[in-house]
C-alpha cells in the first residue's frame, strides 16, 4: 500500500504538490543561508556557556564577600586580612559583572543574528512560503474556502497622532467591535494600547465574511500596559458566538493571553506577531472551537505557562477539530511550560503543517489523542532544540515528513490521557543526543506503524520500545545506534552523521538531506513511500528514508 498525504477530514486543500522544486541558484542560497545559521547557532552556544561561566564565578565571589564580612576583626592583623578578603571578592565580582555584560550583550546580538537567519531562511525554503501558501489573499491550500471573498464595504482606520496610544486604542476597539458581515477594516500602523476587556463577538458569514487588517506596507501594533487581560478575546462562552472573520497583518505584544479564541468557528488568523506576552500567546481552551486557521504567523518570547499555541484542553475538557496550523514560526517559548504548539487530548482532524519550531522549554510539537475521532495529520514540520523531547505525539495521527532535531530525545510517544494507538510514524528525521525515538506504551497496540524513518542517536539509542513492541509494523528504518526490544526486522544501521549532507546532533548545522552516494540513497520502502518530501517536492526513485528526497 502506497502511503499517501492524507488531509483531515475538514479537507480544505491537499498537500501533494503544493510547493514548487527548487531550482539550483535557490538551493545555492539557501544552502549557504544554513551555513550561516549553523555558524551562529555555535556562536550564541559559546557565549551562552561563557555567560553562565561568569554568572557562576559571581555567585562564588558574592559567597567569599559574605565570607569575608563574617571574619572577625578584633585585632589589627586580622582587620587587614578581612579588608583585604573583601577588596579581593570585590574585585573578583567587578570582574564578573564586566563579563557578564560582555557576554549577555554578544548572546543577544546573536539571538538578533539567528531570528534574522531564520527568517531569511523561512522566505525562501518552499514548505514554509513558496507555492500556494505565498499569496496575502490568494487562496492557498491552508486557507479557509471564504478567503478570497471581496468585502461589501471598506474601511478605513488611520492612527491619529494628536491622540494618545490609550485613546488610539479606544478607537479601534469601537471600530472592530462595530464591523458587520461583508465589512474590511484597514488599520493604519501605530501602537494601539488597548487598556480595557477588548472581546470580539462578531458573526460573519461565509458569503460575506469579515476582514479586519493591516494596511498595505503597514504593522499596526495591538498593546496592553499590563497583564490583567488578554490582548484580544474572540467569542465568548457561546459556541460560535465569532465566526468568519479574518485578522491579519497585526502585531500583539504585552497582556495575558495575546489571543483567547472561546466560543469561535471559521475564523482566520494569519500573518500576525505575537510575542512577549504574560502568558500563552494563542489560547484556545476555554470553549470548543472548530475550523480555526492559523497560518503565517511569527509567535516568540512568551511567559507564565508559556505555550506558543495551548489548543484544547486537557482529557477532552475543551476541543478542537477541523483546523489547520500551517507555516508559522514559533520560538523562544518560555515559562512553566513553554510548548511551541500544543494540541491538547481528545481535538482532532486537525492538520499542523510545515511549522518552523525551535528553542522551546517543552516539546517544540506535542499533540494528545483524539479518543476515537477522526485522526490528526502532522507533516513536514521543522523542529530543532528543546529542553524536554522535540516532537511528542500519543497516538491517533498520522506523523510525516517531519525533521526534529536535539531535545532529549528527538521523538516521544506514550500513554497519557488515553491509551496509545493507531498512530503511523512515516518517513522523518529523528536525531539527537539522547534517543532518536522512545516509545514506552507501544506494545499490543492496533494500528501502530514505524516506517522509513532515520533514527540516529550520539548517545547510542536510536529507538527504544521500552515496552515492548508487540504488534509494530515496522521497515524502510535507518539507524545509528541499537534499537531496544523492537522488532525483528525493519531496521538496518546507517554509517554515521556524513549520511547527511551537514546535520549535527545539536542541530547547529541543519542540512539534513541525504548524502549523495551515501548509504541513505534507496533505503526506503515503497510499500510506505510518501509521494513528496518536507519541501513539497515530489519524490523520484531511488526512495530515501527519512524526511528528504536526496538531492
């Protein structure tokens, strides 16, 4: 049986085909783009080390001035010892203090380096902007059905610059809250400081949906002075009291929550910023919502518990379904949790496509199951660095095409508020430092699959079933380092990192596809092939395992 990309049941485009092959003058330049990057990702680790270094040599001199405080003094000799013991901690923390500033200003220039790098990167590599998903008001795969329809009626808000930011902000909250079905709101650039609850409940329709967006070559800024509200709520407790309504072009800073979706359907969030944020940059948790597209949007720096996208609730609580989460750069996710996009158990037949995740606390992709309900599709995102594992899906999904790169553990799967099942792992890259993929709850499971994936670890544990793996299919798999208690076929050994073109397990150097040649060329089985790679490009014979089609 030939595998193939499979949309959600919500079905709003196919993903075969739908980005361009890159010409050679392309590759050249996106090549030498990941060099770069790789280069500085090495860079900032150095400085990085190098700031905790002196962050710890203070800590210790500040310990010897407290030391030195408590000598006693009762003589003269030994009030020469503790002047001198003070002056020399003293030193030692002018020091450290000059290195920490030092070393904290070259990691934040660098951390500038890399976001540029990344994003220079994402304009140009086709399963992030080329193809069908280019177009500001085109209809691309990932859009929803109503997205090139023309409004009735355009508007037009322009930033006064006699007013404040405060009374700007009361403005545009007037503005959008009065919009009706068929209107386009254009907002002018300008910050707009929104210091009261500022909810949208509007109900479009699919004829004549509402729009609220940026004017052309304009970056209105959506602010809150503080984090007793969200930014911007859509819905309310009704489910679907917002639907059909457009936000694009916006950038969110400050507040709780940047955006809560409660009760929402068919509405559209594209090309917004999100970031720096008291808590959670885009909720939706509180109602269920359905057909929701998030798409293009650069989401960074968030607190509190810290999810780039927190969608759903726990033990199905609160669900999503029918959605799609396509082509967004999520980073830099921090607090308690700090997971890029969280999918949250029992939302389903939704599809998280050609993401850009990295620089997580908690996995930069984790996605529950769906207790039954039509499954969820995650393919040809790119996912590199986290603090916890990289990618972590339960069951019920069908995982694909993607890359994942560093973490604990490259890719994690167990039960957690279900049971794990019908869950196929297809034709990815897991590599790490610790194990490439670690299933713990895989044994006597139906419907499990583990097919034309590279598993390679520098810890030496490519794949692990630490419970057994009764009942997996597995073949087509590539490894570097030993597969515990798997199946006895499925599995051959690869010759080390130079089957890929420039790859490390840290993920400094991020050019994973195979090496000409090498022993990744026709690896794969066709019995399980994916007809594209995570560029969208269609794959030719000989079939590699893993997420690239070889040069």
């Amino acid at each position: 049986m030939l595998l193939l990309p499979v949309t959600p049941a919500q079905g709003s485009g196919s993903c075969e085909g739908a980005h361009p092959q890159f010409d050679q003058q392309t590759r050249a330049r996106l090549a030498s783009l990941e060099e770069d990057l790789g280069s500085s990702l090495a860079r900032l680790d150095r400085y990085e080390r190098k700031l905790e270094r002196q962050q710890l040599r203070r800590a210790l001199a500040e310990a010897d001035r407290t030391e030195a405080e408590n000598l006693p003094e009762d003589t003269r000799r030994q009030r020469r010892v503790k002047r001198a013991a003070l002056k020399r901690a003293d030193r030692q923390i002018r020091r450290a203090d000059q290195g920490i500033a030092r070393w904290a200003g070259k990691a934040e220039g660098r951390r500038v380096v890399r976001d540029r790098l990344f994003g220079r990167i994402e304009r140009i590599d086709p399963w992030r902007f080329s193809g069908p998903g280019a177009g500001p008001d085109g209809n691309p795969a990932y859009a929803p059905p109503w997205s090139t329809t023309q409004a009735s009626t355009t508007l037009q808000l322009d930033w006064d610059p006699a007013l404040t930011e405060t009374e700007n902000g009361a403005r545009l909250k007037a503005a959008v809250q009065s919009l009706q079905p068929g209107d386009r709101l254009e907002v002018g650039g300008g910050v707009w400081s929104i210091n009261s609850y500022f909810n949208v409940s509007l109900l479009g329709t699919a004829s004549q949906p509402i729009f609220v967006v940026a004017q052309a070559g304009q970056v209105p800024i959506i602010t809150r002075p503080d984090a007793g509200q969200n930014l911007m709520n859509v819905g309310n407790l009704g489910v679907g009291s917002a639907a059909y309504i457009c936000f694009r072009g916006f950038t969110f800073t400050g507040g709780s929550a940047g955006i809560r979706l409660y009760g929402a359907r068919q509405i559209w969030i594209d090309r917004c910023e999100i970031h720096h944020t008291g808590e959670s940059a885009l909720t939706a948790n509180v109602v269920d919502t359905e057909s929701i597209y998030i798409t293009r949007n650069h989401i960074h720096h968030t607190s509190g518990y810290g999810e780039g996208m927190y969608l759903g609730a726990n033990v199905g609580a609160v669900i999503m379904r029918n959605s799609i989460i396509a082509l967004n750069h999520v980073h830099d996710t921090g607090g308690i949790q700090g997971d890029g996009i969280e999918l949250k158990q029992g939302s389903y037949a939704n599809w998280i496509v050609g993401n850009l995740v990295h620089d997580t606390n908690y996995p930069c992709i984790l996605v529950a199951g769906t207790y039954g309900m039509p499954i969820n599709l995650i393919e040809r995102n790119f996912c590199v660095g986290s603090n916890d594992n990289v990618m972590q899906v339960q069951g019920e999904a069908i995982v694909f095409n993607n890359l994942a790169v560093g973490g604990a553990n490259a890719f994690f799967s167990s039960d957690y508020q279900d049971s794990t099942r019908n869950l196929a792992v297809v034709h990815n890259t897991f590599v790490s430092s610790g194990a490439g993929a670690y299933f713990t709850s895989w044994n006597g499971k139906p419907g499990m699959l583990f097919s034309n994936n590279l598993a390679y670890s520098e810890s030496g544990l490519a794949v692990s079933f630490a419970g057994g793996s009764n009942g997996v299919s597995a073949s087509g798999n590539k490894v570097l380092g030993m597969v515990y208690r798997g199946p006895g076929s499925g599995f051959s050994p690869g010759t080390g990192m130079a089957d890929f073109v420039d790859l490390t397990f840290d993920g400094t150097h991020l050019q994973a596809r195979p090496t000409q040649g090498g022993a990744l060329i026709g690896s794969g089985d066709p019995t399980y092939g994916a007809q594209i790679d995570l560029t969208g490009t269609r794959r030719i014979s000989a079939l590699e395992s893993g997420c690239y089609d070889a040069p």
